[in-house]
C-alpha cells in the first residue's frame, strides 16, 4: 500500500510504543509532510508527552518546537550553546542562538 508521509510517520510512532518505548527521538518528523499531516503528527506527540512518554525531537521547524516542547537545548555547529524553558523564550531568541548572533532581541 501506498501510506502518506504522515502514515509513515504514525506507523513508526506506534511501532515504538507497541514495544513499550518510555523514550523518542525524532529528526525532523514534520520534514516533508503537509500541514494536515504535520498537525496530525503533532498532535500524536502531545498525546505522547501526556502519557510520560519521553521525546527528544530534532528541528529546525520552530512552529513544530513551541508546540509540543517543554524545554530546549539549542546547539550550533554540534555545541550546545544554550538551554531553555520553552514557555520563558521566543523563537527569534532560539534563532538568534542558533545563528550566533551577538545581541538577540526579544518579543515581550
């Protein structure tokens, strides 16, 4: 059969889960999907994270990062440069950490 990307991705979330995964890592799990997937894709790592579910997620979709995440590790270059909770932050401070810029102003 033929599954969308979106499919895909559900598929191999429960795959996890049904070997009683306590712990995720995702790398980009939006990357290439509509925004109907996306949402959907979402949407199932929230309701991960509800049930104690541990997820690391890889992105640089920040949309994808304010929605579901808790806290961030910002890295640039394969450091870690920063550290933050996602509530105490905005995305053009997690943008500028991660471009290197010297002076990042915030949106209150």
């Amino acid at each position: 059969r033929m599954l969308s990307g979106g499919q895909r991705q559900a598929v191999a979330i429960s795959r996890s889960i049904y070997w009683n995964a306590k712990f995720l890592i995702m790398d980009e799990p939006t990357a290439a999907l509509g925004i109907a997937e996306q949402k959907k894709v979402l949407n199932l790592v929230n309701l991960l994270k509800s049930q104690g579910i541990g997820i690391i997620i890889i992105s640089h979709q920040m949309y994808d990062v304010f929605s579901v995440a808790d806290r961030l590790v910002i890295m640039r270059r394969g450091l870690k440069v920063a550290e933050r909770v996602t509530k105490e932050t905005n995305p053009d401070e997690v943008v500028g950490l991660i471009v290197g810029a010297e002076t990042v102003e915030t949106k209150n």
